[in-house]
C-alpha cells in the first residue's frame, strides 16, 4: 500500500489577482466624484459667463443644469449598454474607430483644462482670502502675488492629487466624499444666510435677455443681421454658460465601479447631482448676480462666492468668518475636480489602450498599488504643463475648456441616437420620450438632446474663437497621436488589441481568508474554468450582497504556477486561458457592481482543490457550472466526497450549487 | 447520518476472493442481492460499472465507492469488501489509485432521496478519512471485527 495521499496533503498554495478595478463605491461616493467636477465650477462659472453675457448669466446657467439632467440620461443608457461606456466605446460602436478617436481628443482636451482651471481658480481664492487677512492685520505690504501664487498652489495641488490617484481610486471616492459632504454644509448656509439677507434687503431678480458682449459674438460679429435672431443670442448665451456643464463623462467613467444594483444607484447618484449641483451652481450664481452690488461686481469675477458672502447682511467678522470657509470649502472642491479630471482622463485613455489604439505599456499596472501610474502620471504632466503655459488666466482657460465638453457631449449623444436603429438588444434603460412611428421606434428625447447640444456647439465654434483654435488644433494634435500611435501597435506587433484585464498578482504560500482579502461575514467561493461559460457566476454576482458576502473566484490551474519572484507578478504570468477568464470575470463583476476576490490554484484533483479552497477560507457556499465532461449529479457526488473527507473532523456543513441557464441543483453536504 | 447505521457484519465481506475491479464489484453485487433478495444481478452490476465510467469513485485513501441510482430499491443498501490486496482502478483517464476497501451501495431514483445518498458518500470519506484505517481494516479477517473497527472510528468521530 503505497502513500496515495501524499499530494492531498500539501499545503493550498495560491495567487490572488489584486486590482484596484474590482473595488466598487456607492452612489454617494459615486455622486461625490462627478460633483467634485460639476460643482466645481460653481466657483468660477457665473464670473467667466457674465463677462460674456451680462446679468442674466445665471438663468442660462440654470438652463444648462437642466440640460445636463437631460443628457445623463443618455449617460445613464449607454452605461446600461456597455458598463465601460465613455465617450470612446459608445461613438466607436456607433461610428466607428476615426470618430471615436476625435470624440476622445475633444474630451482629452476637456480633462487636460479641467484640472488647471479647478486647480488655479481654487488658488486664487486662497491668495485672495489669504491677502485680505494680511492687509487686515497691517501686513499688506507682505501680499502673495496673486497670480504667480496661484499657479504655485495649483502645481502643488495637481501633484497631491497625481500621488493620490497613483494610490487609488478607493481612497481618493473616499476623498471627494467628505469634501462633498463640507461642500453640502457650506451651502446649505449659503442659501439660508442669502434668503435672510435677501428678506432684510429686497434686490429683484437679474434680467433674462441677455446682453452679449462684443467680444463674445466672435467670428459672428461679421454678420450683424444674426444679432437680431433671438434664437442666436440665447444659443451663444448657453455656449458661455456651458462649461457649468461637465463631468458627465466622469460619470460614465464612475459607472463601472459603482456597487449592486447598479443602474438604480447609476440614477440616484444622477439625480443627487442634480438637485446639488442645480442649488449650488444656478441658484448661488443667481443670489450672487442679485447681492453684489452691479458697480463692485466685476472686482469678484474671478471669486464671485467670496463676494457674495461679503455682501451678505450681519456683522463683517462673521461674514469674514464664513469667506474663510468659502474659500477653504472652494480649494477643496476645485482640489477635487483636478482629482476628477485625472480620475476620468485616466479611464478614457485606459479604453483607448484596451482596443489596441494606445501602447500597453500605458495601462500596465503599479507594482504596488495596481493602478495605471504611467498614464495617471502623463495626465498630471500635460496639466502642469498647462498651469504653466497658461500662467493662471482662468478666463482663458475656462473659453478653451467649454469646446472638449460640448462636443465630446454632442457625439456620444449623436451615438446613442444612432445605435438605437444599429443596436436593437433590449435596453435596460432608455431615454424617455420614444414615439412608434409605422412600427419604428423614434427617441425623440435623445433627439432633442441632441440638437440642442449640436446647435449650441456650433454656437460655441463660431463664437468662442480661443476656444476654437486651441480646441481644434490640441483635438487634431492627440487625435494625430492616437492614429500614429495606433499604426505603430499594429506595425510592431501584428496582433489584435489587448484586451486583457491588466492586474498584479500576488502569491500567498498559505491560504487563510486574511490573505485572501476577505473581511465580510461570508463567503461565496464560485469555481470558474471557462471563459465563456461564466452563467453560475453572473447568477452568483446577482444574488449575494456584497455588503455581507466576499465572493471568491476560484481558478484551478493544472500547471503549476511559475513562481513569481518576489512574491508578485504581473497577469502575463498567468497562462493566456487564464488571462481571458480573469478579464471576463472582472467583466461580469463591473457589470454586476459586485466586488470579487479572484484566485488561481495550482492542483491536480480540481474537485478536492476547490473543496479545501473553501474549507480553508470558511466558505458558506460553493457555486459550479455544469460539466461538459460528468453529471451534475456526479459534480455533486465528487464534491460530496471531498468536502466528507476535509470536514470529517469538525463537522462543518457547506450548500453546493450547480447552476446553469434554466437550471440550479442545491445540497447541503455535512 | 453513521454509516454503521447502514451496515451490519452480514453485509460485509472479509476478505474479498475477487482480485480485480470488475470481479470485487461483482461478488459484492452478488453478496448484497442474495441478502437483500434482489432479483437482476447483471443490472446492478451494468448500473455500477456505467457510474464507474463517468468518473472513478477510487480514492486515494485507498478505498472506493462504487455506487449507483436505481428504481429497484425503496431505500439505501449498502455491502462493504476489504481485502489484502491492492486492487487497481482499471478506469482509463484515471489516476492510477488502489483500493483494499470497498464501500459499495445502491440508492433510490427520487430526487429527495440524493440529499441522503451526497451525505452517505461524504459520511464514507469522513470515516476513512483517517488514514491508518484501511490499513487496519485490509489486515482484519472478519466481517464482526471490520464492522466494530468503523463502529469505534465513527464513535471517535462524534467525540470530536
């Protein structure tokens, strides 16, 4: 009788995929992220549209916010569709891989602005604030040059939030969340002391016309006839107030890390944007267009909040007080949106490389920390570089950076115009307003959304002529970096884009649960093999809640694992089968807003192995999928065995499930 | 669930004559249906070695559990065989396991009864999942003594 057991004793042995992709966040931080970047311009967006389009700057602010609404919708049912729906995925299944490629350069161009506006407007607001409180204490003479200190701070700022997002992401939601919350509160007594005052010293409401300035009729102002088409100045007006309107694309970019149920969290985070973002952008720009007084105004463009709160009625240390806050609050949030701006730049340009456009190298992931460093790293770069370039001139920046966010909106909306007539699948989700016409369904809401967005960004190309230059030739420059870039993938490689998940692994010589990552009450250990045969999992994902239940994904491999020096390695490692099953399994858990913990064990008697695997790890329930080679019931029988002889002493029991589509076998093996 | 409460020394046999897989299956098949009065013989038999086929039930404990589904029976019956010798798994594609114990058993079609027919295979590999077991039990010589060695194994068992 020879020692027939000596593999079975062997200590359980694994690599545990660590990604950062696979954690996901609830719809408050969801919301908290995208706010970071659409509130953010309630610090600078009625200063920079008044300039343009006198007092009733903030009604077509207002009319922007509304509009926003309107097209997350469409956000909301291209991510429905594809869970990594940016602009990129949407306009390439729509119109292919040149549009798409342009739509990425628009919105690249948005993301490079979005950071040094946020970053340099928040310093501005510190330099002020900082500067009244030393000429109030006699130091005037010590003033920061307001200008060269903000461009300081917002260079310090873009780096903090550069070493953050190296981190991840988890830690940086975390982040936008308490300034959101700061935010909330600052707000809310904003618009309380702003209705106290306002009940104390009536003012009348702003004008709604709006009063178009010279200069931001632009090229237009060639053709005076135009001026007299109402229609035209209301369209201009809105081009002006348009960049009130951003981070709809973040959202999108957030989709995919939003947690179960996804699509009812998707709406709700969607609606908290827009209740905070209507209140504090519209409603604090209208209060502050009605208080501040119309001589001094123009002296608060650049800070129009720290002014309104000066105006406010009560006693000038409590006001100055609150300025205080304001402008803490302002650093913070505007901080955020360079935090966003990477965020969002970073995932478009991680599903570029996915399809093979931009190199590998870009998505491949810190040894560490698991992220995509080098194009968090590229971005952060670009910003500085713009900070510095632009030397702070938020006027400047703000006309440039309204052209990547119109029309990378106008595209992705075309897009899901389109694949409404190419894609018929069901939709989860649709834009409301649908009309059947002869049989044919016609989406006139994403229609409206649509030509509305089209009118106002050609509005915007003929009128904002900084916007227009440096949009177009930055568009024309990366989109010309992509094609080459995508050329040179093609030449040297020869092969199909490389879809796989990039992720780190992690080898663990010992398995327990603390190794492993598990930290909730139970465990689900699902056993996956085929790439292609992952309906146990799904099933699995949209029944546990992961606010409870740790899912683990449990790879045999027969091989033995090549060691991994270090203790750490990178996916390539894994054999290519593994690879694929890795990426559709992160695939499903996105989908799903379920946080999984993926494994790979080296055995032989996979049946036995998946039974220690959940033995070791305390699992409450094994999931499998049907054999191609034996029964389900035979499955069962050779689980039965292996779970018999690993809990023999201890008498714990485990519910093993096998499920396939239209079928499920449950038992309780003791 | 015991397993001794599935068995008693008479449906036990000690020691096998047989010394090859099929010929073990048979005698047991043959020892279980004189006992149990069971009528086709060549069926039982053709039921076990069809699930033998799908997928072994040689274990590295050195036992085997050869078994199978039937409308025939109302209820599980079980036949136990330990011999000296080491009886190889002829199965192709099977690892290449011996087995001295042989812990054989029918059990009724009915969906409700495979939740008893799962805990009886997981309660056998529970037993012997004490390796010093089946070496033991192989150098018994009758079927009092193999049944009160399991009986002492299970006893320690729910001790624990």
């Amino acid at each position: 009788m020879n020692d027939q057991m000596a593999p079975y004793r062997d200590r359980t042995t694994a690599v545990v995929i660590t990604t950062a992709m696979l954690t996901f966040i609830s719809f408050w931080r969801a919301a908290a992220v995208v706010l970071c970047d659409i509130s953010s311009t309630a610090y600078y967006v009625c200063g920079i549209a008044e300039q343009a389009i006198g007092k009733a700057a903030p009604w077509f602010i207002a009319l922007v916010m509304v509009i926003a609404y309107a097209l997350r919708t469409v956000y909301i049912e291209s991510c429905a569709m594809f869970v990594r729906a940016g602009v990129y995925r949407v306009v390439k299944e729509a119109m292919g891989g040149t549009m798409a490629k342009l739509s990425v350069s628009a919105l690249i161009f948005d993301y490079v602005l979005t950071g040094p506006i946020s970053a340099v407007c928040a310093g501005t607001y510190l330099m002020g604030f900082i500067n009244d409180i030393l000429s109030l204490l006699g130091f005037g003479a010590w003033a920061i040059p307001p200008t060269s200190g903000s461009v300081v701070f917002a260079i310090i700022v873009t780096l903090y939030f550069w070493r953050k997002n190296v981190i991840g992401i988890e830690e940086s939601s975390g982040k936008a969340l308490r300034i959101m919350s700061v935010t909330a509160a600052m707000v809310a007594i904003l618009l309380l002391w702003s209705a106290v005052s306002l009940i104390l010293d009536p003012k009348p409401l702003p004008p709604i016309t709006p009063v178009v300035t010279p200069e931001a009729w632009g090229w237009l102002n060639g053709i005076p006839w135009l001026k007299t088409i109402g229609i035209v100045g209301i369209l201009i007006a809105i081009g002006h107030s348009i960049l009130a309107m951003s981070g709809e694309e973040t959202l999108a970019q957030v989709y995919r890390e939003i947690a179960k149920p996804k699509l009812l969290n998707m709406k709700r985070a969607a609606f908290i944007m827009f209740v905070f973002s209507f209140m504090f952008t519209a409603v604090v720009s209208l209060l502050a267009v009605m208080i501040i007084p119309d001589d001094v105004r123009a002296n608060f463009y650049d800070n129009m909040i720290a002014g309104l709160v000066m105006y406010l009625q009560g006693p000038l240390i409590l006001r100055l007080i609150f300025q205080g806050v304001v402008v803490l609050v302002g650093a913070a949030i505007l901080s955020g949106a360079v935090n966003t701006a990477i965020i969002g730049s970073n995932s478009v340009l991680c599903r570029v490389a996915e399809d093979g456009v931009l190199a590998g190298w870009f998505r491949q992931p810190h040894k560490r920390y698991g992220t995509t460093y080098r194009i968090v790293t590229m971005i952060a770069a670009v910003q500085i570089l713009t900070i510095v370039l632009s030397w702070g001139n938020i006027y400047l920046l703000g006309e440039a950076y309204a052209f990547g966010v119109i029309w990378s909106f106008t595209t992705q909306t075309l897009a899901v115009f389109i694949l409404r007539f190419k894609d018929k699948t069901p939709r989860e989700y649709k834009v409301p307003l649908n009309i059947k016409l002869f049989g044919i369904e016609i989406p006139v809401g994403i229609g409206v959304v649509f030509l509305a967005l089209f009118f106002i960004a050609v509005a915007n190309v003929l009128t904002k002529t900084v916007a227009t230059k440096w949009g177009s030739a930055f568009t024309l420059a990366f989109f010309a970096i992509l094609v080459l870039s995508e050329l040179h993938n093609k030449h040297i490689r020869k092969v199909q884009a490389d879809k796989h998940e990039k992720v780190n692994l992690r080898f663990e010589g010992e398995l327990t649960p603390e190794r492993c990552g598990c930290k909730k009450k139970n465990c689900v250990l699902v056993a996956v093999r085929d790439p292609l045969s992952l309906y146990h999992l799904k099933v699995t994902l949209g029944r546990v809640d992961p606010r409870t239940t740790d899912v683990i994904v449990l790879t045999i491999e027969r091989m033995p694992i090549v060691s991994l020096p270090g203790g750490e390695g990178k996916v390539e490692e894994l054999p290519h089968d593994d690879q694929l099953l890795l990426t559709n399994v992160v695939a499903l858990a996105e989908k799903h807003g379920t946080h999984v913990i993926p494994l790979v064990v080296p055995a032989k008697d996979a049946t036995f192995a998946m039974a220690k695997v959940a033995f070791e790890l305390g699992a409450s329930e094994i999931v499998v999928g049907k054999s191609e080679q034996v029964a389900p019931e035979v499955q069962l029988e050779r689980l039965a065995i292996a779970w018999g002889y690993l809990a023999a002493e201890t008498g714990r029991r485990i519910t093993v499930r096998i499920a396939w589509p239209k079928h499920e076998l449950k038992y309780e093996l003791s | 669930m015991q397993l001794t409460h599935y068995i008693t020394p008479t449906e036990i046999v000690v020691p096998l004559k047989e010394t090859t897989k099929e010929g073990v299956y048979k005698e047991l098949v043959s020892h279980l249906a004189s006992e149990h009065h069971l009528k086709d013989k060549e069926k039982l038999v053709r039921a076990i070695l069809e699930r033998e086929e799908s997928a072994s039930t040689f274990l590295p404990m050195g036992i085997a559990i050869p078994h199978a589904r039937i409308p025939e029976v109302d209820d599980i019956l079980v036949v136990m065989g330990v011999t000296p010798h080491d009886i190889k798994d002829t199965a192709k594609d099977s690892a290449p396991l011996t087995a001295n114990v042989f812990c054989m058993f029918f059990s009724p079609t009915e969906d409700k009864e495979f939740g008893r027919h799962l805990k009886l295979l997981a309660r056998i590999a529970a037993v012997f999942s004490d390796t010093k077991l089946v070496p033991e039990l192989s150098k018994l010589s009758s079927a009092e003594e193999v049944f009160e060695r399991i009986q002492i194994r299970e006893r320690e068992m729910s001790e624990e």
